[in-house]
C-alpha cells in the first residue's frame, strides 16, 4: 500500500510558521490600507472644513479695502499733502472704520510708501510716517491695482495678512492706496481644540500658521535661493530663523493624503493630509493620528493568523493520523503475507517429507537427502528406518551413530546427555519424563507440532506425522530466522505505536495551546474594542449635538458626514466585539418561547425611516406565530437581514415576513437589490466579505452576515438565501415553533412606539451622570440639559462622592444614570451610599452592555431602567420621560423595585 512520504518535522514546523505569519501579515495589511483610506477621508473632511473658516475669514474683510479706496477724502489727502489737521481726522476716520470691521490695522499709504494716516496712530507702535515701500503689497498695489502679502509686521512685530487696494486720482492714476492687516491667531486658538496637528503654509513652504506653536515658522521643504532672497528682502517673517522638518513618505493616498515618518520633530508614522487656497497660493494641511489603523491591522493580523494556525494544526493532525493508519495497515499486511508465505512452505515442506519417508519406508532413503529440514523415519517397532544428512548437522551426531534397526528411545537418551531436549540443566527423572513424553508421541501415532529452543538460541520447529501401516516421520525446520524477523517487527510495533502515542499528545497539547491563545486573543480584542467603543459612544453624542446648532448647509452636510463616520466605526468596532465573544464562548443564550409579531413591528418602525430616507418601503407581513429562541439574538439576525437589504437596494421594496415549514418558522427578507452571484454566496458569510454594489459610503466591513451565521450556529437556527441577479435576494432564518403559548411578559424590552417624544418631563428635572469614561458622563449631560433637564454633576464615583459632601439631602436628584463597565457590585454599593447620604431613592437608569446578563438582572430587580450601550439620544429621552412620570407614582410601589422600567 503506498504511504504518504512524511515530512521532516523541522520543515513542517517552518512552513506552518511562514503561513501563518503570511496570513496574518496578508490580514493585517489590508486592514491597515482599508483603515488608512477612511482615516485620510476623515482627515480630507476635517481640513477641508479649517480651510473653508480660512478662507470665509478673509473674504469677511476683502471688501473694505475696495470701499475705503472710493472714499473723497483719502484721495484728497494723496493728491496733495494733507494739513495736520486733516491728517488728524484721517487717523480718527481710520480707526472708527477699524473699530467697525474688527479688522488689526487700516493704513493709508502715498505713492512713496510712506504711511500718511493709520488707525493704530495713537499706539506706541504707530504706523503713520513708515516706509513700506519694499513690501510687496505695496508694490503690487501701485503696479496692479491690488496686493496681498502674509509677514510680520515691521512696526508692531504682530503678524497678519495684508490686502492693499490702489486710490485712483481723477485721471484714473495710481497716487497711493489702502491697505488692511487681518490678524488669523484666533483660527490658531480654534485649531487647538482638536487632536490633531493644524498648519498653514505659504508658496514657499513655510508654515506660517499652527495649533502648536512649536511648529511655526518651520520649513516643509527647503527654500530655493530666490525665495530665500525675497524673504530676506521683503523682511517676510522678521528675524524668525526657518527651520526645517524632516519627513519621509512611506506611502501616496487617495485626495492628496500621504502616510509620513516624521523624522524633525520626532512624530513616527502620522497622516498628513493637505489641501490648495488658490486665491492665497496657501495650502492647509492636518496631521492625523494612524494608532487606531494599526490597532484594526493587528487585530486582523491576530484573527487570521490564530484561524490559519488552528487550520493547520488540523490539517496536520488529520494527515498523522491517516499516515499513522497507512503504517498499521502496511506492517498488518506485511506480517500477513509472511506467516502465508511460511505456513506455505511449512505445508511444501511436510509434503515433501512424508512422500520422502514413504520412499524411505520402501528402502528408497536417498529421496531424503534434498529436503532442507532434518528429517528422522521410524517402523511401527520405533526403531530408525532412515534420515538425512540435515538431521545429523542439526543435532551435531558423531558419525556412524545412527544405524538402521537402532531404537529411537537410544537417540533420545543420547540426546538428552548433551542437553538438546530442554534447556538448562535437568535431573534424571526430568530427563526420563521428557523421553517418555516423545515416545508417546510415536506411540500414539497423532500427528504433533510444536517448537523447541536449544541452549545456542537456535529455535527449532517439529513436526510428526504417521505412516501409513506403521511407523512415523518427524522433521525439524531451522526457524531462527524467522524468529528473529518476527522478534524485530513487534520491536518495530512497538516503537511505532510509541511514536504515535507521542505524536499524538504533541498534536493535542499544541491544539491545547492554539485554543488557549485564541482565547487570550479573544479576551484580549473584547477588551480593546470594549475601551475603544466609550469615546466613540461619547463622540457620536457629541456630533448628534453638533447637527442641532450648525445652520443649513456645507456645515450641517459634514456634520451629518462625520455622525454617519462614527455610526460606521462603531458597527464595525461592535461587530469584533460580537466576533471575539463569540469565538471565547462568553455570549449566552437565553431560550424563551414569544411572539413573533412584536419582534417584527418593532423592526419595521425603526428601520422603517432609514429605508424612507434611502427612497425605499419596507413592508411587514403580520405573523401570529409563537418560536422557541433567544429574542435579542434573533433580532440581531433579522436585523442585519433588512439592513443589508436597505444597503444594497437602490429602488423598490423591502418585505420583511413568516412563511411555515412543518414544525419550523422561517423568517424572510425579500428585496429587490442588484442579486448575488452563485459563486459569492458562500464567500459573503466570512469575515470582512462584503458586494461593492450598495450605496456609497454605506457598504459596511462585512462583518454582518459572518456574524449572523455564527450567531445561527449558536443558536441551532438555519441561515439560508436565494438570489437571482437582476432580479434580488432573499434571507432567511429557520426558527423552531413554540410548544407552549408564551409567557405574558414581553420577550423583547422594548419601549412603547407611542412613547411620548416631547421634552415636558425633563424640563426643570434634576440628574447626575456618573461613569468611570469622563467623555461618556460629558456626552450624556450634554443630551440631557439640550432637553431643559439641569445636570448638576456629570462624572465617576469619586466625583459624586466627593460632592456628597457639600449636596443636601434636599438636593438629591430626580434621576440618575449610572455607567456600568465592570461588574454589577460596585454600581449596587454606589447607588446605596449615595441614597443613605441623600435619605431619598431617586430613579435610575444603568447604561452597559446589552449581554451583561447581571448588569439586565441588576435592573430587573432594583426596579432600574437600562439602556445599551451605544446610547441612542431618543432612548434616552424616552426612557428618562418613562422613569420621571413614574416618580410620582414611586412611593406605592416596594424598595425591592417590583415595577420594573423597560430596557433599552
């Protein structure tokens, strides 16, 4: 049987190692590149929007040089010179116009260049009476009719942005002009307020604008010698030396970004992302933070390459084991042929040997001599007939001993003496038992066979056979040979079944330790991803916030942009989340018979709008069907069925409903997208598998339908589809029907859709927020006091403990929202001391992750409401309006909280 050539262990280990750091690296630098592209879109965004205030701020003042230049007066005063009254008046005319336009400074200057009036005349560092002549907004001024020009100012030493404007005489010639100075440090105070790094540089590359100090006046690339020549000049940046940065691109992204090792200052790896003025000749660029790519690109890399380990250790324990199999199969069967082929022989042999002794019996024994075996003939008086040659060699015979007519009991006793019927030394009443026995055996005249090991380690095989009319015939075949061989092949078996054994707890310890890595990759990703998701959650609120007071517009678009951003990365951080709990087995399961019509109009009403606001109708099919399941496990599924179905289908209808089979349920999503190819539909449940075919920017990670059918798995429901291109797609999930009506309680918390959406609860209302994440507590105050509820402190446990301190008990809020990350004890014992600090129970609500089994526990019991995390602002607002009309009636009910507010 052929075997499968084993592998050097050396070489299998290497090449498991190379594949799986190639799957990893493979992994990793895809998520790296797709993470990069929206971090430079985000980035794109952001300086575009620095750029736009830039530019608005400038062109609030471009008008006034123009309509200072038509004034009557100041072309008076450069056509001929002006008395010092009148120059006084100019000053003062000046200054008025720069105190309306909040403008640093308006100068008029003569054709020489020489200031004749300015606003500032009454300040140390006055303009009036300086020459300005080589600057260049004057020059180009006199020449074009209109200059601009970014420098420090040689008289204030202030810097700022110039935009002059020619005063034409009545002959329409040049005889001076205006000019205005716009101070921009209050964008830099603006750009400080974000994380990242905010410049402006000129036509030259100096940056003459930054968040950060440090960096202006720095070069983003060396100046020719030219443009060394007119800064030095023009006295552009006064005595600021330029020095320069030190960058390296490692890598050109879409919309002009880069990916930059910063070398002066000594940044590492950012993206730098710029964009053009053209009516400055300026660009604005920002420096973008990438750890958060890199983080993605890891734990990608940490996914692919623990599912391709533990791929390969399979692979290798299956090919073991069939080779291993193969290895028995080939030593059963080699052992087989060669008994077959000795038992053969044996068969030839004692054939052979008895025509022989026939021959023999008749006076013929020559016939004997071409046998292999020793071979002896006695008649029916057991005395010796004949022999062979081989029979004397065996037993080592003198010759002349064997006579015909000698008894054969005188050969035994002859051979006892020298030790050939036994081995060891034997007495004389064991020697006589061991020839009686042999003589029996002729006596008897039974055939007989058995095997006998002489004191040289020679092991012989004797067969006896009677004659016909008397006698017997006994042979004796040297079989060492085979003893030995035989001797070898179980040694063989024995060390092989050992190495199995061995390779076997190596390949299970291995297996042992890829599972344990897996699962401290798994608790590892849960963890990163659960801190990452608290300032993405606080984040989100805040841009929710920012939509309610941007005006229509730019503004309102890139706000509505960068929540729709933040909705993304937090799909796609919740959906590792998902995966990770999954892979280490902390998501559980709670079975419950319900109702499916609650489930599906709850989904209609919330994913109702969102298909409105993609120009689509999403119908449900009303179903009276009762399933045995995991409700919010299975709305998870059902959800992300019409949510993709709204992502890919650009025109049409949605229709979510029930169709029966047998004793099963199956939930279907119908749409009328683009449809899936055959050979795709297995590749869009993994991992990071998604269509390039849905609305733009709205694709997801294609993380949904991995999670969905894993999520199937867990919960033994079958995930299925059929799709026809052209024509759409429809999901579904196979749920079990219920054998029992279900309970009277709601299987899903969900609150009421008539749930009042009015503020009038929360007006006047008094809250504290308390989580351990400091822009979580921020965000939810700020939701808060938008809805008229005053937010007297938002912070951790400390911070509210420490105000116990100085707060009354009368002045105990109406609500709190208390943040859970942890475990449920510590939330309980601060609820308990702020409530025997205030001798009042106020109302709460506890915000922390909906899989929390003790966290949704702890709400049921204290009578608490609960919201998942991420928070969304209008269940907030809903469950907040439920749990303070409920205040009033809080005093029937027990301290044990009976009454119970719904989830979220």
């Amino acid at each position: 049987m052929p075997l499968h050539r084993p592998f050097h262990p050396a070489w299998t280990l290497c090449a498991v190692l190379l594949t799986t750091a190639g799957a990893a690296t493979l992994a990793g630098r895809w998520m790296l590149q797709h993470s990069l592209a929206e971090e430079n879109l985000l980035a794109h965004r952001q300086v575009s929007l620095y750029a736009q205030a830039l530019a608005q701020r400038i062109d609030r003042y471009r008008a006034l040089p123009d309509v200072l230049a038509l004034d009557p007066e100041l072309r008076a005063a450069l056509v001929s010179p002006p008395a010092a009254s009148a120059v006084r008046q100019l000053n003062q005319k000046l200054e008025r116009a720069n105190g309306a336009s909040q403008a640093s400074t308006l100068t008029l200057i003569n054709q020489t260049g020489i200031a004749v009036a300015a606003s500032n005349w009454q300040t140390p560092h006055s303009n009036v009476g300086e020459n300005y002549s080589f600057r260049p907004y004057v020059q180009e001024a006199l020449q074009q009719d209109k200059g601009s020009f970014y420098g420090i100012g040689v008289t204030t030493g202030e810097a700022g942005y110039f935009l002059s404007r020619g005063i034409h005489d009545a002959g329409d010639r040049i005889v001076g002009l205006i000019v205005i100075k716009i101070a921009l440090q209050e964008l830099e105070r603006e750009w400080i307020q974000t994380p990242d790094t905010v410049f402006a540089t000129d036509a030259n590359g100096v940056v003459f604008l930054a968040s950060d100090p440090a960096w202006r006046y720095r070069l983003l690339h060396p100046l020719s010698p030219s443009a060394q020549q007119a800064i030095e000049r023009t006295q552009q940046y006064g005595n600021e030396t330029l020095h320069p940065l030190q960058m390296r691109i490692l890598q050109s992204l879409d919309q002009g970004g880069e990916l930059v090792h910063w070398q002066t200052p000594a940044l590492g790896d950012k993206l730098l992302q710029a964009v053009d003025l053209p009516e400055t000749r300026w660009q604005l660029h920002i420096i973008h933070d990438v750890n958060s790519s890199h983080a993605a690109a890891w734990w990608a890399a940490s996914a692919a390459g623990g599912a391709w380990l533990a791929l390969a250790l399979l692979v290798l324990y299956v090919r073991q084991r069939q080779r291993l199999s193969a290895l028995r199969q080939r030593s059963r069967e080699e052992l087989e042929a060669l008994l077959q082929q000795h038992a053969q022989e044996l068969r030839t042999a004692q054939d052979g040997i008895v025509a022989a002794a026939k021959q023999a019996d008749a006076g013929k024994s020559q016939s004997l001599e071409h046998l292999p075996q020793g071979v002896i003939v006695v008649d029916a008086a057991l005395n010796l007939v004949a022999w062979n040659s081989r029979y004397r060699e065996l037993f080592r015979l003198p010759a002349g001993m064997l006579k015909v007519g000698m008894p054969v009991e005188e050969l035994y006793r002859f051979n006892a003496r020298r030790g050939l019927l036994g081995r060891g030394q034997q007495s004389g009443s064991e020697l006589d038992g061991a020839i009686e026995r042999r003589m029996q055996y002729l006596r008897s005249g039974q055939p007989h066979a058995r095997e006998s090991e002489k004191a040289d380690g020679t092991v012989l095989e004797i067969r006896g056979n009677p004659l016909p009319g008397g006698g017997f015939v006994t042979s004796y075949a040297d079989i060492t040979s085979y003893k030995n061989a035989a001797r070898e092949l179980r040694s063989l078996a024995d060390a092989l079944e050992k190495r199995i054994a061995d390779r076997t707890q190596d390949l299970a310890e291995a297996k042992r330790e890829a599972e344990q890595a897996n699962r401290s990759k798994s608790k590892f990703v849960a963890a990163a991803v659960h801190d990452l998701l608290q300032p993405l959650n606080a984040a989100r609120v805040f841009a929710s916030l920012l939509r309610q007071h941007v005006p229509d517009g730019p503004a309102l678009k890139i706000a509505s942009q960068v929540e729709g951003a933040l909705a993304a990365q937090d799909d796609i951080l919740g959906s590792l989340l998902d995966l990770s709990r999954m892979e280490s087995g902390q998501m559980e399961v709670h079975w419950a018979d319900f109702a499916l019509q609650p489930l599906l109009q709850q989904l209609g009403n919330n994913l109702g709008v969102i298909a409105q606001e993609h120009g689509l109708e999403l119908h449900v099919v009303a179903s009276q069907a009762t399933v045995h399941s995991d409700p919010v496990l299975l709305r998870r599924i059902v959800q992300n069925f019409v949510s993709n179905a709204i992502r890919y289908t650009r025109r049409g209808k949605i229709v979510l409903g029930c169709r029966r089979s047998g004793a099963h349920v199956r939930i279907e999503v119908h749409d009328q997208g683009p449809g899936i190819p055959e050979s795709l539909q297995t590749e869009i449940f993994e991992e990071f598998r998604r269509l390039e075919t849905g609305h733009q920017h709205d694709r997801g990670a294609g993380l949904g339908l991995s999670i969905v059918q894993r999520l199937g798995r867990l919960l033994g429901h079958e995930i299925g589809l059929r799709s026809e291109l052209g024509r759409g797609s429809v999901f579904w999930v196979s749920v079990p029907l219920a054998q029992a009506a279900p309970s009277m309680a709601p299987p899903l918390q969900i609150p009421p859709q008539n749930a009042p959406q009015h503020d009038a609860p929360l007006q006047g209302a008094s809250a504290w927020c308390i989580d351990e994440s400091a822009e979580a507590s921020a965000a939810l105050a700020a939701l808060l006091q938008r809805w008229g509820c005053s937010v007297p402190l938002a912070g951790n446990a400390q911070a509210a403990l420490a105000a116990l301190a100085i707060a009354a008990p009368q002045q105990a809020p109406q609500l709190l929202l208390l943040g859970a990350h942890a475990t449920a004890a510590p939330v309980q014992d601060l609820y308990q001391q702020l409530c025997q600090a205030w001798g009042q129970r106020p109302q709460a609500i506890l915000v922390g992750d909906e899989h929390d089994a003790a966290l949704r526990r702890l709400a049921a019991d204290r009578g608490w409401g609960f919201l998942r995390t991420p928070v969304r602002p209008a269940a907030l607002r809903a469950l907040a309006s439920q749990m303070l009309l409920r205040r009033g009636d809080a005093s029937h009910t027990s301290e044990s909280g009976e009454s119970e507010a719904p989830a979220q």
